[in-house]
C-alpha cells in the first residue's frame, strides 16, 4: 500500500471482511495492507475497537473456553498469525489467504501511522522490552509519535489503578495501542476496556519482545514450513512444552476432521 496516498483515501466506506470459522472461532480473510488499512481508518475516524491476532494457542484456548471465544468472536477483525491458520482457511476455500504476523503488522501499522500523523502507545511488557521497544520504533520510524508507554505489574490491578490507567490513556490522545499482555490475557483486558480506551486496541503479544529484539525470531525458511513453533520451542522448552504438546496435535485432530467432514457434505 501506498500510504502516501492514504489520507485522501482513507474516508472510503470499508467492507466486512469475508471470514472463516473453525471449531468454531473465526479467522477473516484479510492480508498485510488490509488490516493496515482498516486499523488506520478507524484510528483516523476516532472509534473504539480491537483486533486479535490468532494462532494456534488462541485458537484452542478459544476452542475450549465458551467465555473466551466470545472474546475474539467478538472483536472487529481477527488477523491468522500462525501459518496452520492459513494452510486451514485456504482448504476451507480461501486459496489465497497470507499470513498477517503480529511483528510484522506492528511494524506496518506504525510506518502508516507516522505517515499519518497519528500518536501510538504500547500497554505491556516488563520496563526493559518498553523501553528497547520505544527505541525501536523511534529510530525506525523518526516520525512516530508514540504518546503512551506502560509496563504493568504482572497482577490483576485494582479498580483504582485500572481507573488511572485508562486516564493515562485517554489524557494521552493516542489513536491506536499496542496491547502486550499475552495470549489470553491481553484479549480479555481489550474486552473489558472496549469503550473505555478512546484507541483502536491491537492485542500483538510476543511481538513486544521480538520487535524490542529481546527475542530472536524464527528463520524465515521454518516460518514459511510451519516449524516457528520447534524454533519457540527450543528457546524456551519450560514455559513452551505444554501448551505445544497439547494444542499442536489436538489442532491437527480437530481441524482435520472438520475439513473432512466440510468435504463430504460438499460432494
């Protein structure tokens, strides 16, 4: 996208994005620039919403939570991070759908924002990775107005604290925030402040470390085959083996048979 063209193209009405749904949460049929697009449009228009960034660990928390699937069915556009997301959709029809990963699409959506003109914050992280990830962004982007930082403490905070934090937000008149919280945390703390945040809320996780470059990122060859996840793995085998023991092959089971089934009632 050309994003010097943006602004005199960013009051065209904007369409609902054709989507999947899978065991049953659903995944939209959008790329790169069409995210990019329709998360500045709402930014330039002042609306409240948030984006979710899916992949296989949301989806099977998803899956298995009712309160949870809600959640992400629920918010304004649910881009597939992980590449199983697009190898399903595209043999459930939409042969050409690309990956939208959570780095990338920050990386995107702040080089259209400073373009723009419009201010940027990041809710998330510990003090380290704000402070690498403000550094970042400010080097790679010398135009981005990034209005807003904030490392919370790893806690439930109390109401009183939730309040100010939300006033920080708002006095700070920043259009878009970068929620890093972590699967599924950070989507519950967008559902619960939609309405609140005056911002267009994109819940990014893992991003945060791998664009503050506190985590190293996968090659692109194992990205490109679906192996991100043995990369992730082998970095972090403590806190990684269950959640990919249990969710990658009970992924595999359960959309396996929903295709099956989706082609037997088709022929």
């Amino acid at each position: 996208m050309n994003f010097n063209s943006f602004r005199s193209a960013r009051l065209s009405p904007l369409h609902s994005p054709k989507t999947c749904h899978f065991l049953p949460i659903r995944v939209d049929n959008t790329n790169y620039d069409d995210a990019t697009n329709r998360i500045l449009n709402w930014a330039l228009s002042g609306e409240k919403r948030y984006v979710c960034v899916a992949n296989v660990h949301m989806v099977m928390e998803a899956h298995k939570n009712e309160c949870f699937r809600k959640i992400v069915n629920k918010s304004d556009l649910v881009t597939p991070d992980g590449m199983p997301l697009v190898w399903t959709m595209r043999m459930l029809g939409f042969n050409n759908q690309t990956r939208v990963y959570g780095p990338t699409l920050a990386l995107r959506v702040c080089e259209a924002a400073s373009t723009s003109g419009l201010p940027v914050g990041f809710y998330g992280g510990c003090p380290a990775t704000i402070r690498y990830l403000v550094q970042n962004f400010s080097y790679r982007f010398p135009s981005l107005r990034i209005g807003f930082e904030c490392s919370p403490p790893f806690r439930s905070l109390k109401a009183e604290e939730d309040k100010a934090a939300i006033q920080s937000i708002n006095n700070s008149r920043i259009k878009i925030l970068f929620v890093g919280l972590g699967c599924p945390k950070q989507e519950h703390w967008m559902f619960n402040h939609l309405g609140k945040i005056n911002a267009v809320m994109i819940g990014v996780g893992a991003a945060f470390d791998y664009n503050a470059g506190l985590k190293k990122q996968a090659p692109g060859w194992m990205m490109r085959i679906g192996l991100e996840w043995l990369f992730r793995l082998s970095h972090e085998p403590k806190r990684l083996w269950r959640r990919y023991l249990f969710n990658n092959p009970r992924f595999l089971y359960l959309v396996g048979r929903q295709i099956l089934r989706e082609r037997q009632l088709r022929n």
